[in-house]
C-alpha cells in the first residue's frame, strides 16, 4: 500500500501529512488536524521498487574469471568440426 502526501489547503493550517491508504481508497477531503480545510494530494516521488529473492543482484549473475578462462580454453583444444560433404 502506498503512502501518499497531502498538504491542507486553510491559510492558518498548511500542514503537510503523510497517509498510509490502498491505492483503491478515496482521497482524503478535509485535513484530519484542522477539521476545517481541504486538502490537495501531492505528487511525490513514490517509494521504489523491491526486489525480493535471489537474481536481483549483480554478483547473482557475475560468472566468475576462471569460469570464463576455463571454457576459451576447452574451445581452443576441441578439433574443428567439419560438415559432411554430399
């Protein structure tokens, strides 16, 4: 669930407020400190996104060097294959 910011409106309140809801909820109308103003809702920047589990990570995927040297070295050794001729 996101948390959304809001700012009320009243020129003697202008409380800025942060508000736990699901993104189905209702906007929030009237300031929960005043009782008296409107709010607007403010654009933020979110919050980012998680990645759980395993393979978001970089040293997930690194292969290691000696893997790497491992198998330029098989493929040197290996005889050229050579298609059959018709």
């Amino acid at each position: 669930m996101p948390t959304y910011d809001y700012q009320c409106r009243n020129r003697k309140c202008r409380k800025h407020f942060s508000l736990f809801q699901g993104i189905t909820a209702d906007p929030l109308r009237r300031c929960p400190h005043c009782q008296v103003g409107r709010v607007n809702r403010l654009i933020g920047p979110g919050g980012g996104l998680i990645f759980k589990g395993s393979g978001f990570y970089i040293t997930d995927y690194k292969k290691s060097s000696g893997d790497r040297k491992k198998k330029e070295g098989d493929a040197a050794k290996k005889p050229a294959e050579k298609s059959p001729k018709k």
